[in-house]
C-alpha cells in the first residue's frame, strides 16, 4: 500500500484551528500555485476545481492564468491573455524540459505538475525547504482608493515586483469545442499585470490606484516577488493577496 501524505487543505485548516484565529502573516504562506488552463481543453475543468479548493486557503496563492493557444480548436477563451501563453513557454525554456500543455501548474515558480493531479502538487508543496520557500515578507493595505504594498528586507536574490489584478470568481457559460455546454467556474483569475519595479534585498513601498487594477472586473489583486525577467521567470520569493473591495 503506498502511503499518502495528509492532504495539504486539510492539513492547513488542522494548522488554522489550533493556531485560532489569528490572521496568517508572510512568513505562514507556503505556495504560490499557477494553473495553466484553457476553456478548450476537455482535461482542464477538473484542474479549475482543484484550483478552487485552494484558492479557498490565505495561505495558498493560487492563481488562474488562461491561454490562448487552444482557440484553434473551436472555442475563444473568453478570459486568455497572451501574456499568459508567453508566461508559460517562458517557464518550461527556463526549466529546460519545454514541457508546454493544459492544465499544468507551476509552484513557487520553479517546479511543474499536472493541474488535476492533487496528490503530486501535495507533494511538491510539502517538500519546500528553506533553500526554495517565501522568504521576502510582502504586506498589503488598501486606502484612499490605494493598493499600499510592502515588501521586506531578506536575504534573497534581486527579483521583479508583479502586481496583478485578479478576478475571484469567473463564471463561463461554453458554447463549443471540447467543454460545449459545460459551465465552468474559474478562480482568482488574472486580468491585469503591471510590472512595479525590482527589489534588490532592500524594504521597497509602494502605492497603486485601486481603479488601475481594478480593469476588466478584477476585485481583488496579488503582488509576486520574482527571480528573473519575463523572457526567462525564476523562482517566486514573496507574494500576498488581498480583495481590493
């Protein structure tokens, strides 16, 4: 019999009720998750759900990001960015396996699973050491119609500051392809990206107009710390979330 770890989202919620009540800081978020998804893909909507489950948990940043490179297949992703297919080709030349395909999600910016396959995305979350966990402390306030973002001293390499504007809930009623007459709810999906500046190890604050995020429906919005550039994404080292109503 092949022993099985303790599902992360049970384990965290076991965690949350003997930690009580008190709000999760930077230091207790453990992933970052980016699922690769697409309305044409027949295998994606077990992936969406998962992503649901985690994107449920503060300590988990999970995070949609629909492409666009099924389109050809009869069906328009209603919520794909381009930048979302240069994202994900950019990781898989980075890690060097050019392991390209829906539903895949990355962790923390390095590591690589299938969306739908919980038990290795368990796995890999509950492997992350000290060497490959968030170490840059993110903080983020709203006020005055600002996103205040704050990110932390730490010994980490010079990274990107991403903030991203990010829908909950998404709703897709599909009419042809692969999903014809499925209605697919999507989670935490990002509509907007705009890039803040680097952070060089050094405290670095911030302020962004909540309506500059705030596009194409986003409610909420999410700051990333990451090694790299956008031709080549590094491993992520901070990140928060918060809703922006």
């Amino acid at each position: 019999m092949r022993f099985r770890p303790r599902p992360l989202l049970h384990l965290l919620a076991a965690l949350a009720t003997l930690a009580g009540p008190t709000a999760v800081s930077a230091g207790e978020l453990k992933a970052v998750l980016e699922l690769f998804t697409s309305q044409a893909c027949s295998s994606c909507p077990k992936a969406d759900k998962l992503l649901g489950e985690y994107a449920a948990d503060p300590r988990v940043v999970a995070l949609s990001l629909p492409v666009d490179y099924w389109d050809y297949l009869g069906w328009r992703d209603t919520l794909a960015l381009h930048a979302h297919s240069t994202r994900q080709k950019a990781y898989a030349i980075h890690r060097g396996d050019r392991q390209v395909y829906t539903p895949q999600i990355i962790i923390n910016g390095a590591a690589e699973a299938v969306g739908s396959d919980r038990w290795t995305i368990e796995r890999i979350v509950g492997s992350i050491d000290q060497k490959s966990k968030l170490v840059v402390p993110v903080s983020l306030k709203r006020g005055d119609g600002k996103l205040d973002i704050e990110i932390g001293s730490a010994a980490a390499p010079s990274a990107t500051i991403w903030v991203v504007g990010v829908t909950k809930k998404s709703p897709v009623a599909i009419e042809r392809g692969e999903n014809r007459g499925k209605t697919i709810t999507y989670h935490n999906v990002i509509r907007v990206w705009q890039q803040l500046g680097e952070w060089k190890g050094n405290v670095v604050r911030a302020s962004v107009p909540v309506a500059e995020l705030a596009q194409s429906g986003a409610d909420s919005a999410a700051v990333l710390v990451q090694a790299g550039t956008v031709e080549s994404p590094g491993p992520i080292c901070g990140a928060a979330m918060t809703a922006l109503r």
